[in-house]
C-alpha cells in the first residue's frame, strides 16, 4: 500500500493554477524528495497533503484514507519557525504532547524521550528564543515524531541552515525515524534532496522528473559539469564556453558560468586554450559530477536557485 | 481535557514572559491607580476620598481586563498565524473550539492575575468599598462581563488583524480610545451628554459603572447603571460579542483554503 497516494490534484487560486494535475505515490518507509523552484506549487502541494489546505479538484490518500482522516498519522513541519520562542523546548513539546492527548505525566516522560532522541536534552530549558536557527529546527521536527506519526512531512527545513548544519540536521531525521515512517521532503536544494530515496521535480505546478538521484542524473544524459570563472564575464566567453557544453546549453551563474559535456577532463586543456585566446583570464575551472540542480536546469532551462 | 491544559498553559505562559503584556496590563493600570489615588483626588473632601481611590481601582482593574482581552489575546494570535503554529494545528487532529477555551481560560486567568495585582495596590493606595457581600457578588459578575465583551472584541481583532504588530495596535488603540472617550479615566459627570450614552452602551463602559455601582453606590459610579434595561443590554452585548468573535475565530483562523 502506498503511504501517500495523490491522483490528478488540482489547485487554484482565483484565476492562478497552483497546482496542474499532480500525480504522485510514495511507499511506506521511504524517504521521498520533492525539489523545485519558489513558486512551483511544492509548499501547497506538502499543505494539501497535510490537510492544511483542500485542494480544487484530485484527491489525496494516506495509507487509503483521505487525508483529513489520517491527521493522526501525519507529522507537518511547516516552513516557519512554528516554536513560542516564550516558552522552553520542553515546555514547548509538552504543549504538542498535550494536544495530542497525552496526559501530563505520560507527556513529560514522552519529551524527556524525544528530547534525548533529538540529542538535545541538556538545552531543554532553555527558552527556545535563545536557540540556534538548526536546535530550533530539530526541536520542531521533534514536534511531529510523537507515537503514530507514519508520514513525516518536512517544508523546507534547512533553509537557513548553514551547509554543515543541513546535512547533521537530515542525517538525524533519517537516525530518529522509525524505519517505517515516510518522509516526504520540500526543498530547492539538490544537495538535500540527493539524500532522498527518489526525487520529484516540479515546476510550475507539474512534476516534470522523478526518480532516485543517480538514476535521473544517468537519464537526462548530463556528462560532466564544467564550472568557469573568468575575470570578465562576457558575450565572448559565453560565446567559447556554449560551443563546448552539449546541446549548446550554458548557464551564467552569479560567479561564472556552468556548461555540460560527456567527458569534461579531455575537453579541458582545449577550453581554456580557446579563452585564452579571446582574452578570457580563467579564475577558477573545476570539473565535477552534475547535481540535481543540473538535471533541473536540462529540463527547465531554469536554475532552481535563479527562480527562488 | 488535555487539549485544553495545553492551550491553556501556553497562552498563560506567554502573556507572563511578555514584556509588553505586563506593562499594559499590569504595570500602567497600576500607574494610573497610583496618580488618581494621590494626584487626581486633591481637591476632593477628605470622606469620600478612599472612594474615589477605590473608583480609580476599579476603572483601573477594568482597563486591565479589557487591555488583556481586547489586545493581548489578538496579538497571541496573531503571533501563531504569523510563525506557522495555526498551519502546524491544523494539520493536527485537534479541535478548534479545545484551543479556543483553552485560550479564554488562560486569558481568564492571566486576567484575575492582574487584578488581583490592581486591587491590592489601590487597597495600599487607600482605596475603600463601601458594600455588602451582594455588592461584590455583582460586581465580581459586572467584571466577568467585561472579561467576555473584552475577549470577544478580541477575537475579533485577532481573526481580522493577520500580523501581530497590528493586532497589537489595533488592541491597544481600540482599549485606549473607547475607555477614554466612555469615562474611564474621568468622571461619568465630566463627559459630554452624547458619550455618557455611549458610555452606558458599550459593555465594559457600562460594566465598569455597573461594578462601581455595586460597590460604592450612585455618587461615585455618577449615575444608577443598575436597571434591568442597562443590565440587560450590558449582558447581552457582552455574550454577543464574545460569541461572535468565538464563530468567526473557529470558522476563520481555521479554516483550510
């Protein structure tokens, strides 16, 4: 059985088509991904899930209810900092305890638990205005780990986050579920999503890709990834650096430039000959393996990040 | 019950850590007891002064209460819109009307706090009531109309004021306009005849006198408010209010788009 099952979901806003037709399914217990530009539909489609908010047409199921009848097995953590920073991190867990039904001796020993789980038992009383943007993060996600949460949801919940805190911070995610629990991940980060199990990519209110990482990297036929900063960006160097990427395409970034090919360490020398000669001073060239962003940027011709 | 504790505790916890909120609601009505107790009462006999020290108590003790309903209360709410906490209870299985009386009651009780607070100064202060057990009965009664009116100006204010920082003005202006101009900072006698109507209309103006009434008779409170027709329209805009803002708070702040 499918943990989330979404069939032809539609949403819209007065005349704006949020959503156009989703489909998607994700199993029990897997760690599933969606990726996409501010504005693509992602956040209202993770609301909808989580019943936050209904959608115009399509339906939603949770383990084949529909999703209003399966909040008790739904953990959301929203994009905002959804914590009083008044209260403690205790407090403020046995505040979600306590909704849930949990008496309030059964609630204290549930938190001092989940706060040993999270690895944070030792700031538990501190006020949670006093946390780190990432302690603040785990706290909440601590929020929606109580007994019976099968589906984790999580909007965007590094951003913010330096990279080291992301990665630590998603590495406990995985550490603290239950193997049977589903994660379902928002984000516009390649580097976070390529630690999901399969990826969705969605773009305007469509999912355009999915599949595990490598798999969609293998797919779309993206070679290398070639980085190029020069002293000047320029018409000339853009010119030099298209004529060597696949397909011709080239994606100016705020430093430099980005181009693809199948074999980036031959062509290398040859390039930067080529810049050489019209004048354009290289800075910094690295070859690297494509990211998701990359596999984005073939399908859409527009960056993630550019958009966000 | 235990979604009810829970609200209750949070709302409670948060109006105690909240700079803002105990100096509205406790440190300037105990300002305004301490001026009128000594400043605002200089020209006045000697015997009726601890009753007009006891009137400035209660008007004080009920811009209190109308501070924490009608401002404190919005701006809570508002807070937990802004930062994503109605989103995260809405994807919860919890009930709406649980958060909302849990709420109330941490209002209630945040409320009686500061009264307390406020009554005890204006009692240091010199302040003295002049009544029977029925007297204080009643105006426990008057002052729990205000608490209801108060909190349904609120929830109103929070349903329709979506950032806190407006909630809170909003509050604190409509608490601060309407006690002004229906003599709760002045006499009943000194205002003009058109806001002396206003004032025996709108519910914790109406309260405010009804209590002082019962507690110090007709000279202070300025008038007799104690007629079935005042009593009667003090109730029932009291509880008007409070379920309106009740409905439109549940069917509003929760509903999903």
């Amino acid at each position: 059985m499918n943990a989330i099952r979404v069939e032809n979901l539609t949403k819209r806003y007065g005349a704006n088509e949020v959503l156009k037709g989703v489909n998607l399914k994700v199993d029990e217990g897997e760690f599933y991904a969606l990726m996409g530009p501010n504005g693509s539909g992602k956040t209202t489609l993770a609301s909808i899930i989580a019943s936050v908010r209904v959608p115009t047409s399509g339906s939603v199921d949770i383990y084949g209810r529909k999703s209003w009848e399966a909040k008790e097995w739904i953990g959301y953590v929203p994009q905002e900092n959804f914590s009083s920073p008044k209260l403690t991190g205790r407090e403020n867990l046995v505040y979600f305890a306590r909704l849930l039904g949990y008496s309030g001796s059964q609630a204290e020993s549930l938190v001092n638990e989940m706060l040993g789980r999270i690895g944070m038992s030792a700031d538990a009383d501190k006020r949670v205005g006093k946390y780190s943007g990432g302690m603040r993060k785990r706290l909440e996600v601590a929020t929606a780990l109580f007994p019976g949460v099968r589906i984790l949801i999580l909007d965007e919940p590094t951003t913010g986050l330096d990279p080291s805190a992301r990665r630590k911070f998603l590495g406990l995610v995985e550490e603290v579920k239950d193997k049977q629990t589903t994660i379902f991940l928002i984000t516009h980060l390649g580097s976070d999503a390529e630690l999901a199990s399969r990826v969705g990519l969605i773009d305007n209110g469509k999912i355009i890709a999915e599949g595990e990482p490598e798999a969609l990297k293998r797919l779309h036929g993206l070679g290398d990834v070639i980085t190029v900063e020069t002293a000047v960006k320029s018409d000339k160097v853009a010119d030099v650096l298209r004529n060597f990427s696949d397909e011709k395409r080239l994606l100016e970034t705020e430093a430099g430039y980005r181009i693809y090919c199948k074999h980036g360490d031959k062509v290398l020398p040859e390039l930067v000959r080529n810049l050489d000669q019209i004048g354009g001073k290289v800075t910094r060239i690295e070859v690297a393996k494509p990211s998701l962003e990359d596999v984005f940027f073939k399908l859409t011709e527009k960056t993630v990040t550019e958009v966000s | 019950m235990s979604q009810i504790a829970g609200a209750f505790s949070k709302t409670i916890k948060e109006f105690l850590r909240e700079r803002a909120v105990l100096f509205w609601t406790i440190a300037w009505p105990i300002l305004w007891v301490l001026i009128g107790s000594f400043v605002f009462v200089a020209g006045a006999p000697k015997e009726i002064v601890p009753y007009l020290r006891g009137a400035t108590t209660i008007s004080m003790l009920v811009f209190a209460l109308m501070i924490a309903g009608i401002a404190n209360l919005p701006a809570n709410i508002a807070a937990d819109r802004e930062n994503g906490l109605l989103a995260k209870l809405m994807s919860m299985p919890i009930s709406p009307r649980k958060d909302f009386v849990g709420r109330i009651l941490g209002l209630a009780a945040f409320s009686c706090l500061a009264a307390a607070l406020v009554i005890a100064v204006g009692l240091a202060c010199g302040a003295r009531f002049s009544t029977t057990n029925t007297g204080v009965l009643q105006a426990v009664g008057f002052l729990l109309l205000v608490i209801c009116a108060s909190a349904g100006i609120g929830l109103l204010v929070g349903t329709f004021i979506k950032h806190v920082h407006g909630a809170v003005m909003t509050g604190v202006g409509i608490a601060v306009v309407t006690s002004a101009v229906s003599g709760m900072f002045m006499p009943y006698s000194a205002l003009p005849s058109s806001l002396q109507q206003f004032a025996r209309v709108y519910p914790t103006a109406s309260a405010n006198s009804l209590a002082i009434y019962a507690l110090m008779g007709e000279e202070i409170a300025g008038y007799n408010p104690l007629t079935v027709s005042q009593v009667s329209l003090t109730v029932a805009l009291s509880v008007f209010l409070l379920v309106l803002g009740t409905v439109l708070y549940s069917r509003r702040c929760w509903r999903t788009e």
